[in-house]
C-alpha cells in the first residue's frame, strides 16, 4: 500500500509541476493579439461596390 501513495503523490507532483511549467511558458511568450478592431465585427461587404453610387 505504501507504494501505491507514493506513486500516487509521485504522478500528482510530476502534473503539478508539468503545468507550472506550461503555465510559465505561456505566461513569458510574446503572443500576438488576433484582435482586428471594431470594424471587423460588422460585415460590410465588398467596398468597391458599395461605393459606386448606383
């Protein structure tokens, strides 16, 4: 039974500490913003049609 608590805290520490390392990873790299503006939330269609004034 002893074996079986100490691979237990043995796999629980190693998540721990994969996920502090992802975490850290993520947390330090420079990710860029995939945020377009407010114009890119309302469709406007094709421009060069709409603006012919016909």
């Amino acid at each position: 039974m002893q074996h079986v608590i100490s691979a237990s805290f043995l796999a629980f520490s190693f998540f721990l500490v994969s996920v502090g390392v992802v975490l850290t990873v993520i947390a330090n790299t420079d990710i860029p913003s995939f945020k377009m503006g407010p114009v890119s939330i309302t469709y406007k269609g094709n421009s060069e049609e709409n603006s012919s004034g016909d």
